[in-house]
C-alpha cells in the first residue's frame, strides 16, 4: 500500500504545490522565450550590425577594414573573412586575416552598446586572440599571436625580388583615447625563430643576405616615445643588438630615431658580409663594435 503523501501546510507548501501542478505549462513557457530569443538573435541584420561596430571602433583611426562575408558565430558574435586593413587614401592593404571572429556580450547585440569584445582568428598560417575594451574614454586592447609566417605578413612593406623568412610570435597590450599615438601606452614583445633576410634592400642598397635562428625584441610605449628596452638577434654570420628610443611621427618613415647599436661579424662570416661590415663607422682595434642610429626611418644615419 503506498503511503499517503503530504502537502506542507503554509505559503511554502502552497506555493509548491502551485509549482508543482504548472511545471509543464512552466516549462513550454520557458522553452517558448528560448527559441524566441535565438530566433531573435538570429534574425537581426548582422552585417549592419558588424558595420556599426567597426565604425565605432575604428573612429577616428588612419585605417578601414573591409571584409568578404560574415556569419553569427553562435549565440553571440561573428566569424568574418577575407578581412583587410587599409590604411585611409589607400587601395591596398597592409594586413589581411583569413579569418576573424568577434563575441560580443548579448546585450552590446541588441542595443548596439559596444563598450567591450574579444577576438580570435588566424592570418599569415598563425592564430591569434585578443580583447579590446572602451571605458571612461579610454581604449585598452590585448593582442597574442603565434605562427605568424613573415613572408607574406611583410611583404607589402619588402620591394620585391625581397624576402623575409621565418616564424614570428607577437604580445601587445596597449591604452590610450584611441585618437592618436600621443595618448598610447602599453608594451610589445616580438620573437622570431629561422628568421632569413633574403635579397632585402634599404634605400636602394642590397644587405648581404643573413639568417638568424633566433631574434628577440621587446619596447615599451609611452605616447609617441617607443622604447627599445632590448633586442637580439644571433646567427652564424652576424650577431645584432639593439635599444633606444624611436619618437614615433605621422608618416611612419619621419620617426625620429636615438639607437644604440651593437654589431659583430665572426672572421667566418660569408665574405659579402664582411665587406658590408668594411662599410661600417670605422672602430679602433679592441674597441666594442658599438654605434648610433640618427635621423628617421626614412634617412637614418649610422655612427
């Protein structure tokens, strides 16, 4: 015989029994406002939405962004592709990412509030994640990338027959009112593994080509004030060392360059180095292979 069952008394035990008898009705309401909210979500005009987004982000910035499609990565972001960066008068890019997907919190999707996101995505045969957020006028972002193939991440910035090759790793984290250069700080780290300097020319003069298994950079940002706190780059025929300050202009190629520099070549070297090094501030004998890097990017001044 199954015993009796007994209903609380009070307003716990009536307002479980209330529950109890309209879990089915309470549960199809439920379901009812899911599917609602995800057929909501998934008709709202994403590609007026992300255009919203990459207007606000990018105001005021020297660069546009365009893209070939977009999709909502579900439930709440978007995968583009065929992303490129051009700078603003420009026709060509000078970054372009396979693959990029923002998420985005689901209320920034509905009232186009776009106070904070985080990305990911892949270029150049590497993957990279990030986050960028907006408060008190203020824009930080954080940027990690691993696998970066240099070849065709610089080739718009090589002449051609050039070649960069190698494999490169990047950490960026910067702050600033998004504006200008001025407001910014923040650190960058680089790293760099079979880095090879292929028929690369400066200026209209051919560098010796050169391979460095192994190159490590790191600066701090402060305004418009890059600060080279050390960077290394050892290889067979040369081995490389840099710090100093970079005062950063618009055009890139008018920064300001104060650069402490440190070269030595090995008696083994390959004999075009070693009469590229013969083109070096001469040295007397013992004295430390050091030397400064003046004038701009565009014209720098060894001494």
């Amino acid at each position: 015989m199954r015993p009796e069952r007994v209903v609380p008394r009070g307003r716990l035990g009536a307002l479980g029994a209330f529950v109890r008898e309209r879990a089915a009705l309470f549960g199809y309401a439920l379901f009812s406002a899911l599917v609602f909210l995800v057929a909501l979500v998934w008709s709202l005009p994403h590609d007026l939405i992300a255009t919203r987004a990459i207007d606000v982000a990018l105001a005021g910035a020297p660069v546009q962004i365009g893209f070939r499609t977009i999709a909502l990565a579900f439930p709440n972001g978007y995968r583009l592709t065929d992303v490129r960066v051009t700078p603003n008068g420009k026709s060509e890019p000078i970054a372009t990412l396979s693959e990029l997907t923002v998420r985005l919190p689901l209320t920034a999707l509905l009232t186009a509030d776009f106070q904070r996101a985080a990305f990911s995505g892949r270029a150049y045969g590497g993957d990279f994640v990030g986050q960028v957020s907006v408060a008190d006028g203020r824009v930080a972002g954080d940027l990690e990338a691993r696998g970066v193939r240099l070849e065709p991440a610089l080739a718009p910035f090589v002449p051609p027959p050039g070649r960069v090759e190698g494999e490169a790793s990047l950490s960026l984290h910067l702050a600033g009112d998004g504006r200008t250069t001025q407001s910014s700080e923040g650190e960058v780290s680089l790293s760099a593994r079979d880095l090879k300097l292929d028929q690369v020319s400066v200026r209209g003069i051919r560098l010796p080509d050169v391979a460095f298994p192994t190159v490590d950079a790191a600066a701090q940002v402060y305004g418009a004030r890059l600060q080279v706190k050390d960077t290394r780059a050892t290889g067979d025929d040369l081995n490389f060392g840099a710090s100093g300050d970079v005062l950063l202009r618009d055009p890139l190629q008018q920064s300001v360059l104060n650069l402490r520099l440190t070269i030595e070549v090995p008696a083994t070297a390959q004999p075009a180095l070693r009469i590229a090094t013969g083109l070096l501030p001469k040295r007397a004998p013992g004295e430390a292979p050091a030397y400064t890097l003046k004038g701009t990017i565009g014209a720098p001044v060894l001494r």
